[in-house]
C-alpha cells in the first residue's frame, strides 16, 4: 500500500501533511477579509489547515493579474496572511493567468513572477497557478512554441515553481480538472498523461472529481487520475458551490466521499457557498469527515446499513454541525441587538428569565391589559435548522423531510379525483389526513422562517434571508394548491388572479424561458429531447380492443386483405394483442398522436397461464426471475423513439408497483425494429428459455 498522499511511491510534497479546508473559489462577490479571518479562526478550532485565496472575481487574481497591488491593498493581504498564521491556516496565494496570457513571451512569464514575488513579499509562503475555465485553443505565438497546451501550462509553472524556490506546496490546477472533461478518458487523455510526465514532482494537482460537482467521488476513480497525474490529488471540491444556481444553497453535510479516499489524496478543498456564513455546515462536516482516519477509523457503523461508511456518518457530522451553529445564531453579533423577550405566555410569571441586553431599561414599553401584547419570538431550535438543511441539502440530493414533502404532494396531486369521486371512503379519509399532515409540514417551514428571522445573529440571517423568503412562498403555494384539491379555500389570489401580484409568477426572464420549456426545464428534458410531434400515452381502456387488434394485425404484416403469417410460431403473449387475455389491470397503455392510436403496451404480471394456453413449457426458473410478460407495438409512421421508450418506462413502472420482479418479452428474429429498440433500451437483455422456438427471441429485464 502507497503511502498517505503519495501515489507510485512517490515522495510526499510540502509538509506532507493532509491539505485540509476551504478555497475561496467562485465566481460573484468575494469574502470579506473579516470574514476571511473569521474562517480561519473556525478552520483552527476544526482543525482544518488550508485556505486557497482564489476569488475569481477579484481583479487582481484573475481579469487583471499582471497588475500589482497597491499600498492599501498590500496593507490588507499582509494583515490577511498573518491572520492565517496566527490560527495556524496555510495561506496559498493563487492567480489565475489563463484568460489571456501568452505563455511563449518572457515578459508574460515576467510578469506573473514580478506578482507572485511581490505577494511573497507580504509574507506568503505557498502559491497556486489555476487553468481552469479557459479557452482550450492557444494563440498562433503559442502554437509555433508548445507541441499542446499542457506543455505551455506545464512549462510556466514549472518556471514559476523554480522561480519561487521550490515552495513547500504549490497547487495546480488544470484545464481539464475533471473526468468528464478529459478526451477520451482520464487515461487516455494526452492533456492529463503530458501534466503527469511533465510537471515537477513538487507540484500538486487540483481534481474536482468525476463531474465539476462530483456526486460521488470513488477511490477507484482517484487510483485511475492518480496514475496518470502520477501522484494523488488534492481534492478541490464543489459539493457545496452554488456558485452555479441563484435560487439554490447548499447546508447538508459533506457526503459520497467515502473516507478510504484519504489515503489515497494528498488533500480537500471544499469550494462552498458564496454566502460567507451559510457555510458554517460544510466546512464543519469537513472538518469531521478529515477526522475520520485521524482518529484511528473510528468505527461508527450503523446496524443494517451495508452503504454505511465506518469512520464517518454524514447524519451524525450534520447533528454536530447544526448543534455548534445553533449557538451562533442564538448570539447577537450587532451592537442594538434584540432583547430576548420572555414567550408571551410566561411574561406574567417569568421573574428568572435573563434579558439578553438590558440597555431598554426603564424605557422598556409594557402593555396595558387590554392592549396588543409584544410580539414574541420563539427562539430557534435545533429542529428549524435540521428542517433548514433538509430544504437545502445537496446539489444531488434533497433532504429527508423536503423529499417526504415532494412525495407527499405528488400523491395528494395524483389522488385527489378519486378522493372527491369516492365520498366518505377510506381513500378520501386518508387523503385527508395525508393533507393534514402536508399541511402541518408546510406549517414548520413558516415556523421556521419566523423563528429564523427573529434570530438575534442578524450577519447569518441576512445571508439567508432570500433563500428562505423563496422556499417560505413555494412552499405556500404548494399548501394553498393543497387546499383546493381538498375543496377547501377558495382559489387564492396567488394562484387563481388574472393579475396576480409578481410573487404569483416567479423566477423573472429565467423563469419565462424555464415556463415556455416542456416539462418547466425541468432534468427530464435532459434524458428525452423533446418530441417534434405531439403524442399522448394514456391506460388502455376495454373499448380500444379493436383498435388494439388492428395494430396487431398490421405489424404482422396482416394488414386489411393479407392473410396472417400461420407459418409463425405463436408468441406467448399474441393472445394479449389479439384481445383473447385481459392484460392486468393497470399495466396496459395505448400511444396516440393527431390521427388516432398508433401503438400500444400491454403486460401480464402473471405470465404463467398465458405460456401454458399458448402451449410452451417455459421452466419454472425463467418465472421466479422474470414472472411477468410485455408486449409492445407501435406503427411504423412514429419514427421517433421516444414515445415507445416513455411508454415502456411507464408499463414496467406499473409493473414494478404491482410487486413482480421481473419481465421478459418474446421476439421474433425477423423484426429487427422491435429487437434494436429493446437492446437500445439498455435495460432488457437476453435471456435463455429452453424450448423456445428457433426463430424467437427472449429478452428480460429485473425491476
Ligand atoms: C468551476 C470553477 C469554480 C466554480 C465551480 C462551481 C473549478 C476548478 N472551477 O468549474 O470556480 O466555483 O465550477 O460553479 O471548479
């Protein structure tokens, strides 16, 4: 086994010692250098270690960094880099050369040395060259010099590096940071195998991950890079970025890292929040995840849970987080802060409860009997902020009470005709009460809010102050949708109104493009394009029967005046198409489009019946893993495959709800159309099934 952060046998660069922290990486305004300071006394009561001075609107680091600092500017850099001293926080300075420098003039390499010596003079020891989000295609000066722009890249830093004297850490970051930007591949990328071969061993290499936002973040994914790059990585993480998303923030826990990586790396960057303090959850999660092997693998498993990394649960980190956090908000943090007030309810009695500022005093205003009583706030608990961080979790992943609430509506939206067609059953019973309960979730969210925006720590607040606004109207609207599904509440203004106040149309010109897309914008777009034709997929109903049949007989080339192929072997399932076998009951669709049904999918859950009327003896082996039969046609004039594919995706959902656990289907080696949809479908593969007629095919796929 390799050595922590080495990779190959590799000697450890810098102190050696695991990069742990933050880089002030995003786009949009920078940190204040209080707030600077401020992370840097967290990272130290966290024991993180790093801050990579990155902001990528700052001039001087990116737009303008030939530019020297001024006296002002030079006066708050060194303050800045001696705070990180002081709180024991690696400062690395980086500049980001690469929107338009020329790496084949000496003077531009001049130029970058002169600033880079300059921040030396400021007392920074440690120092980053960043190439990422740059145009690929060098300059015609620069052709005529580097065989590729990785050895332009490669060549600058390296004389930088040396330049600087061989700094204990010196962190690049290249054009291609991710998998997914590498051409073809991590390992065949020529880019990644030239910084590998090339670079001095010194320098380490920013990796964002599989994706810029890796999801997940796998050691065999690390092992792969680290072979190329030819050494491990430091991590620069955009998990919590949101950099990307105006409407979105990031406050779950760090997550999908598993701790083994640690070894394996030579540090993480976490790149989080613009907003300074929302940030408090994902650099202290970090913080805990770091720990993790510190501890000597501290074991945690949690019972019954296979997925469970041992040294670190992202559930426990988030509890510690929020429980520090708490405290933070609790804490007034501006001169003329508020005064807690005792609840309203304990006013009269309360003679112990401790003002938190008592400068009101004898002007404090006391009401009379029969006037308005104060306005009281509760304070903040910690289940507010856990019900925060489940509103805005992760880039990939809503929290558990937000996904119950999605559920929760989807199923109160799909069931609530047959709630108001079926008075006073069970169903209307329980939609009522799954409404109630709806009702109740939204009711904590404005909870919430208020308790929030009574918080006496007003910095943090402010910085979440439009994130919660949002969610608090959305979530307002979803309750009061809620409500006339239920018959209750009239049509509010904000969602019935011809002339709706702006906060009923939401999102500005990004919203408008958004509306006007299929299916709002929403991911779906993304995996099916957009159709050019109009097609509906509804349930079968009994009376498509015919219609049904005559799709049947045409696809057997048994169109009106052919006489059927008798040659063919019969298909288990032809007894469905030809409407002799009711297909089960919800597990039938027909495909329309402007001129009438043109396709349809029909399943058997219990397919066993079917095979024994059609006469073949399929063996018991094949039904316990596949027990239910499809069968699907649709005509030729629908030369898009997406409608068929919806429609299959949504029969073999149905077939899933009704508890089978697989499906096969039957195919004839003649119809090439139906064999190339099922194989590019992905999901069916072929399956053996003794005494299956030669010409036939069958293909199953596990639900
Ligand atoms: C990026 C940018 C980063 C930005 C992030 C999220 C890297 C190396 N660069 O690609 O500045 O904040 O995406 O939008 O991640």
């Amino acid at each position: 086994m390799s050595k922590p952060g080495s990779a190959g046998g590799r000697p450890q660069t810098g102190t050696g010692r695991f990069i742990s922290g933050v880089v002030e990486g995003f786009y949009g305004r920078p940190w204040t250098m209080e707030q600077r300071t401020e992370l840097f006394k967290r990272e130290q009561k966290w024991g993180l270690n790093t801050y990579l001075y990155a902001p990528k609107d700052d001039y001087k680091h990116r737009m303008y960094w030939r530019d020297l600092y001024s006296a002002e500017e030079a006066e708050q850099l060194v303050a800045l880099i001696s705070a990180a001293k002081r709180h024991n926080v690696e400062f690395i300075y980086a500049i980001s050369p690469g929107l338009d420098i020329t790496f084949s003039n000496p003077k531009e390499v001049a130029a970058l040395k002169r600033k880079l010596d300059q921040v030396k003079e400021f007392g920074c020891r440690s120092f980053s060259l960043l190439f990422d989000d740059i145009e690929t295609e060098m300059c015609p000066a620069d052709k005529k010099v580097f065989s590729s722009f990785a050895h332009a890249q490669v060549a600058i830093t390296n004389a930088v590096y040396q330049h600087l004297g061989e700094p204990d850490t010196f962190l690049f970051c290249p054009t291609d940071y991710c998998a997914a930007f590498c051409t073809p591949s991590v390992s065949q990328s020529s880019y990644l195998h030239t910084v590998g071969e090339k670079l001095l061993p010194g320098v380490d290499v920013l990796w964002t991950g599989p994706k810029v936002v890796s999801h997940k973040i796998s050691v065999e994914s690390i092992e792969e890079v680290s072979s190329v790059l030819k050494r491990a990585p430091v991590i620069w993480d955009n998990i919590h970025a949101n950099d990307y998303d105006p409407q979105r923030l990031f406050l779950g826990p760090y997550k999908d890292r598993p701790t083994e990586l640690i070894p394996k790396l030579r540090g993480v960057l976490t790149n989080p929040n613009c907003e300074f303090y929302p940030n408090f959850v994902a650099i202290h999660t970090l913080a805990t995840w770091c720990k993790a092997n510190a501890d000597g693998g501290q074991r945690d498993v949690e019972m019954g849970d296979e997925e469970q990394d041992p040294g670190y649960s992202p559930q426990k980190a988030l509890t510690l987080a929020l429980t520090d956090w708490l405290q933070e908000f609790l804490s007034t943090d501006q001169p003329g802060g508020p005064r807690r007030r005792p609840p309203a309810r304990l006013k009269k009695e309360s003679s112990d409860e401790e003002p938190m500022q008592t400068d009101m005093g004898e002007s404090a205003y006391e009401p009379g009997p029969e006037e308005n009583p104060l306005y009281t706030a509760e304070p903040l608990t910690l289940g507010d902020l856990k019900l925060l961080s489940d509103l805005f979790y992760l880039p990939y992943e809503h929290g558990p009470t937000a996904r119950t609430m999605l559920q929760e509506l989807d199923w109160l939206k799909n069931h609530s005709a047959a709630a108001a067609a079926a008075a006073e059953t069970d169903k209307t019973v329980e939609w009522c009460f799954r409404a109630q309960q709806f009702d109740g979730m939204c009711e904590a969210v404005v909870q919430m809010f208020n308790r929030l925006s009574n918080a006496p720590n007003r910095s943090i607040l402010y910085d979440l102050y439009d994130y919660i606004c949002d969610i608090k109207s959305g979530v307002g609207l979803a309750r009061a949708y809620v409500k006339i599904l239920g018959g209750q509440g009239q049509p509010s203004a904000q969602l019935m109104n011809d002339d709706p106040e702006p906060w009923g149309f939401r999102g500005g010109l990004s919203g408008e493009f958004q509306r006007m897309l299929p299916g709002h914008g929403n991911r779906d777009l993304f995996r099916h394009p957009p159709m050019t034709e109009v097609y509906c997929i509804r349930p079968y109903w009994p009376a498509d029967k015919m219609e049904v049949q005559r799709i049947f007989r045409e696809m057997q080339g048994a169109g009106e005046g052919k006489a059927p192929l008798m040659a063919q072997p019969p298909l288990i399932c032809d007894g469905l198409s030809a409407g002799e076998i009711p297909p089960s009951p919800q597990c039938a669709f027909v495909l329309e489009d402007e001129i009438g049904m043109c396709g349809y999918a029909l399943a058997l859950t219990d397919a066993k019946a079917a095979a024994t009327t059609t006469k073949r003896a399929v063996s018991d082996s094949v039904f316990e893993d596949f027990p239910s039969v499809v069968t699907m046609h649709v005509l030729p004039r629908v030369t898009d495959p997406s409608p068929a594919k919806r429609m299959i995706g949504q029969l073999l959902s149905s077939i899933r709800s009704s508890g089978s656990r697989g499906v096969f289907c039957e195919l004839r080696q003649s119809d090439r159309r139906m064999l190339d949809f099922y194989t590019k479908l992905g999901s069916f593969k072929p399956i053996k099934v003794a005494g299956l007629p030669q010409d036939l095919v069958a293909m199953g796929t596990s639900l």
